[in-house]
C-alpha cells in the first residue's frame, strides 16, 4: 500500500508498522535528538559541540522506488527509528526532497523528539513551478534566492524565468549592451540581471534541485528588442542578431541549462521560417526548446514541450504539455482562487504522464506595482504557491477549474470541504513558523458563513433597495414584485457571485446576470466589545488591467455597501484619484492587503453583517475585467492572523 503522505506534516504519526504495540495500544516510538546536534539539512549537520552520533543519518542510493508509479527521480523512502534516519532515494534529488520532509518533521515536532515512521513518497508531476514576469516588473536576486530558498522546502522544483517584454530586456548582454541602455526601457530603466548574476541564480536553482526555465520571448513582446536594435525580429536582420544572442545566452549565461522558452504567443508571423529556424537552432546548441500554446503551431516533433495559456491552450499528443491555463495569479483574488488552485486537477488528470508534464503558475505584472514586496503580496504569492505545491505533488484533486470554480462547498463533512481545511490548518501554522517575516496575507476563512439571496433584478438602476436592506427575513426567503427570492449558504472570506473570468470558471451563481442586485449576510459573536481590523473588499484589482480606483466615498462603481450592525461602514480614501486608464499608473490601495485593516468596534454578542452587491454591465470603462464578489473577514488591528473566539453563523447559532 503507498504510504503517499501530504507535503506539508503536521504533527503526524504515521499508521505504519514502526508502530509499538504496548498495552494494547498503538504508541509510536521517538527518535531523540541529541542535544549537541543543530539539523540543517542543507549542510547535513551542524555542530554546537562534540562529535556527530555515528550512523545518525544514512543515505542509499538505490536503483529503484518499488512502489513509486512515475518520477522514480523524485521519489524516496524516509525511515525514522529510535536508533537512526534512513533515507533512500534513485538520485540526489530524491535525497534532496526526502531531507525537506525530514525537515519538516522535526519542526513540527517536539524539541528533543521526532516520531517514527515510514514514508515512500514521489510526485505526481514532474514539473510543479513558478513563473516571474521580470521583463514588466522586476525582482532582485536576493528576493528571486529568497523565493527558490522557501518553495523549495515545499517540493517546487521548477522557475521559470520570464527575462524579456515589450517594457525592457532584463538579461545583460555583452555583444548588445545597447539593450540594457537605461533609454531603451519603457519602465524600471536600466533594472537588469548582469550574466553573473544570471549564473548566480542558476547555481542557486541547481543547489536547492530546481530546474531554471529561461525565457527569451521571440518573435513577439519584443518592443525593447526593436528599440534597441533597430529591426523587428523577424527580420533577416533580425534573426542574425537573435542567433547571436542566442549564442551568448545558451553558451555563457546559461550554458548548463537544459531547458530554453521562446515564446511565440500573441504576435502576427510575419516571417514563417522564423519560429523552426530559431527552434532548430537553439537544439543544435544541445537545449531543449519550451514554447507557448495558443502560439506557433507545432507538430510532434517539431518542440520539446508547450506551456498552456488561457482557456485556449491545448495539449496535443506526443508533445509534452505545462499547464498554466487557470494558473495566472495577478487575477487571483486572495480567498476565493487558492480554493480552486487546491481543489484543482492538473489539466484535468490525476497524475502526470509523457504528455502531462504538470504545471506553473505565473505572476504577470501589466500594470506597475510599487516594488517587490507588494508584487508578493499582492498576488498573494505563498499561499497560492503553498497550495499549488501541495496538489501538484500529490496529484489528483476533485475537479478541474472550469467544473466547480472557487466556492467551497457548504457540507463540512465533505471530503472536498476537509481537504482544504485541514490544508488550510497546515498553511497556516507554516506562515507562523516558516514565512514569519513574509508578506502572507491569508487567514482562515473555512468558518466564515454566509448567506446569499437570489440576484433581484434592478434594471440598471444600481442604488434600489431590495427587502433584505430594509429587514432580514426570519426563514430567509423575501417576496419581491409578487416572486418569492431565497437564499442559499456559502462559506468563504472571498466570495466570487460572477469570476473574473466570466462563466469560464463557476461562482456562486450558476447564471449571473447583468443589472441585478445580491445581498450577503452573516452574523458574527463576539466574546467581549473589542475594537478588530476588518478585511473588506467588493473588487480585487487584477495586476494586468488599467483599471480606475473607486470614486471617493464608495466601494466600487457599482454602488456597493457594507453594513455593521446596520450602520454603514464607509470605504478607504483612495490613494490613487486619476482618470485615464494607464498600466504605468501603479496600483496603491484599491486591493484591501496593500492598505491598512479598517478599525471596527464589534459588540459583545451577535453582530450583524450586510453586504449589498449590485451589479451594471459586467464590463464597464472603469474596470475592464468585473469582479461581482466581495471580500469580509475580521483580522487584528495590524492584519496579521485572523480574530481569535468569533463564530460566523447566519443562523445566530454558536
């Protein structure tokens, strides 16, 4: 039987043989951990005084994992005894990933103990990634390092390293210095990887077993290119200036590389020969060429492996494929998506296979965010990150993106619901231990409780009032122009009624409408009168639109309100108050994570929450992609963790 555990241990014992039966009774035995001993595993052991206990950590390479399916490279077997620690693995790597769950295993145990166990574990892809836009924003080497560092504990082993756009060419060149010319940028000028810098990160990839996929985008987002050179790069020009790059990039910045993405996505070909003369000459240099799909059209053969985007993106036989179709996070919300991220299938199968690679999540930035640390948190890097690595190790999940979308289901018993709670447990104990001093904007949600009405038709006049406003219903039905409206329960802090990606991926409503109006309440126990932070959003701002902030003294354009004890809570003063649509106009603090929590007083007692939810045209001048949906959840006054003895009950039940 596999003994396949869950990437994040959580103060497990695992039901194995090295169990001890005493009295009648299971009681596991412990290995102790000698005082003298500090385990880091990334140098083995480290001394405080005396000598290392003979034979404490054993390592074998061995030729197979019996009961390892798929990735035998990755796969291990872990035996903790009270005597010793024994790890098998066929190569380094599967070491490598057997000392993360070692890792793991004792931070979340006791000081001076681990408990025995028996773990055989693997992967159910072979690619489980993260992807950097540094060609719009960018992120220094020390952050880059940071992300590989932390990830990499988790079973990531893939960065995908997207260098070029239209806004600037991020990767020094010695044979072109013109396109690192501060003149030939359109944003963060003269901000680039030097070729050691680009070999730093590739040695620290390579120490911590994760693959480095570079990204040169060609033929298209190529506008720095052109700037800087003069030519299109489909060209004859073009293309004998491109080899030559390729030839400083595949020999001298990233020589030991495997892997090389080239695009190909968004862009008219206006020279057929371009993309297989380019392919064919990257291959010759001994890499294997990543391309994205909708792009170029391949045939077997013809491409070593296309990385999917949009809705669009399609695997094809014989051509290995990286899922990234749902996964491009600067649309995230920050409660609603890591729900579907989880939940998900990769590509809709259970486990990876020639054709399945696996998948990557990509963190694109259109639109400027002030710095680093807010493109982290904004997009909610970790934990969709920590979710990500979770499912893309153990495979399988209950659905894919497109089945039952973002809302978590509303029977708590339900194997869907208990997975992700019990997940959602594991994240939040590793953002207290392991990401102390990250931006983790995430608390728990799974006892959040709402109920939602039925969308009243309000003919595009956004500020009607509907029965709920004026009284909640005992038995939460309400009659309306002679038709009974009722309402339905839902669970979650972020709560999409409409996704950002319209019907693609479901919400609450199976068919949302145009010009209707949803109300949403709760009711919150307080154990004493206390003043809390309050998380409240009614539009998460994607990372790639132009959108407007709100108009001053509202929510959103479309009227939406907040209500506490039925008085109206008012919205934050909006940082930015512009009125043309630029990405250059860097987003401030229309997202609720990147602005202070709103100071609440809740009552001891019940408290009544409402929110009114209009909606107008799903798209609108101000904001392109319409999010209906809205974010509530009571944190600490500074934002940190969620508020500790509230009960979320819209029946008033404790």
């Amino acid at each position: 039987m596999r003994k396949h555990i869950t990437l994040f241990l959580f103060h497990i014992i695992i039901a194995t043989s090295l169990q001890a039966k005493h009295d009648n009774k299971y009681i596991p035995k412990l290995l102790p951990l000698p005082q003298n001993v500090v385990w880091n595993l990334d140098k083995e052991f480290e001394l405080q005084n005396g000598n290392i206990p003979k034979n404490l950590l054993r390592i074998e390479i061995v030729d197979k994992i019996a009961e390892a399916t798929v990735n035998q490279n990755e796969a291990y077997e872990l035996t903790v005894t009270p005597d010793s620690v024994l790890i098998k693995a066929t190569t380094p790597t599967g070491v490598y990933r057997a000392k993360q769950t070692l890792s793991q295993l004792i931070q979340t145990s006791s000081k001076s103990s681990i408990p025995s166990c028996e773990i055989t574990d693997w992967p159910a892809f072979r690619i489980r990634g993260f992807m950097h836009d540094v060609g719009r924003s960018f992120i220094s080497v020390d952050e880059l390092k940071k992300h590989i560092r932390l990830l990499a504990k988790f079973k990531i082993n893939t960065f995908h390293w997207h260098l070029t756009e239209n806004q600037g060419w991020r990767l020094q060149s010695k044979v072109f210095p013109q396109l690192n010319d501060s003149i030939n940028f359109e944003r963060l000028h003269g901000q680039y990887y030097t070729i050691e810098e680009a070999r730093e990160i590739t040695d620290f990839c390579k120490q911590h077993h994760m693959l480095l996929i570079p990204e040169i985008d060609m033929p298209g987002h190529s506008a720095a290119f052109v700037r800087a050179m003069g030519t299109d790069m489909q060209s004859e020009e073009g293309m004998i200036i491109l080899k030559r790059l390729l030839d400083e990039i595949c020999d001298e910045v990233f020589p030991d590389v495997p892997y090389l993405h080239i695009g190909t996505d968004e862009v008219e070909f206006t020279n057929p020969t371009f993309v297989p003369e380019m392919v064919s000459y990257i291959r010759a240099k001994g890499k294997k060429v990543i391309s994205w799909n909708p792009g170029w059209n391949y045939k077997p053969g013809e491409i070593d492996m296309t990385q999917l985007w949009s809705y669009r993106g399609t695997p094809q036989p014989d051509i290995p494929a990286i899922d990234s179709r749902f996964h491009y996070i600067n649309h995230f919300d920050t409660f609603g998506d890591i729900v579907a991220l989880y939940n998900s299938k990769i590509l809709n199968v259970d486990e990876g296979s020639e054709d399945i690679a696996g998948g990557i999540v990509a963190v694109w930035n259109d639109r400027l965010l002030q710095d680093e640390k807010q493109i982290v948190l904004q997009n909610n890097f970790y934990p969709v990150m920590l979710a990500f690595a979770e499912r893309s190790w153990l495979g399988g999940g209950s659905e894919y993106f497109d089945d039952k979308g973002t809302i978590l289901p509303t029977d708590t018993n339900s194997s869907v619901f208990t997975k992700f709670a019990d997940f959602e447990q594991r994240m939040l104990w590793y953002k207290a231990h392991t990401f102390t001093n990250e931006t983790f904007a995430y608390v728990k949600q799974t006892n959040v409780n709402w109920l939602i009405t039925d969308a009243f038709p309000n003919n595009g006049n956004l500020s009607h009032v509907f029965p709920p406003e004026n009284a909640l219903s005992s038995d939460n039905t309400y009659l309306y122009n002679g038709k009974k409206y009722n309402t339905a329960p839902a669970i979650g802090a972020g709560i999409y009624l409409r996704h950002v990606w319209g019907t693609l991926v479901p919400g609450f409503y199976k068919e949302p409408k145009e010009n209707h109006t949803a109300y949403a309440y709760t009711w919150v126990w307080s154990p004493k009168d206390q003043e809390v932070g309050l998380w409240a959003s009614t539009q998460d701002y994607s990372r790639s639109e132009k959108d407007l902030a709100p108009p001053q003294g509202e929510w959103d354009y479309r009227r939406s309100k907040i209500y506490l004890n039925d008085a109206s809570i008012e919205p934050p003063v909006w940082e930015n108050t512009h009125t043309q649509l630029d990405n250059e106009i860097t987003l401030k603090n229309e997202n609720f994570v990147a602005r202070p929590p709103i100071l609440i007083t809740l009552n001891e007692g019940w408290n009544k929450v409402l929110l009114k939810l209009p909606i107008g045209k799903f798209a609108s001048p101000e904001v392109r992609l319409q999010k209906w949906m809205f974010t509530f959840v009571f944190v600490t006054p500074d934002g940190e963790e969620a508020v500790k003895g509230l009960v979320y009950d819209q029946n008033k039940k404790l």
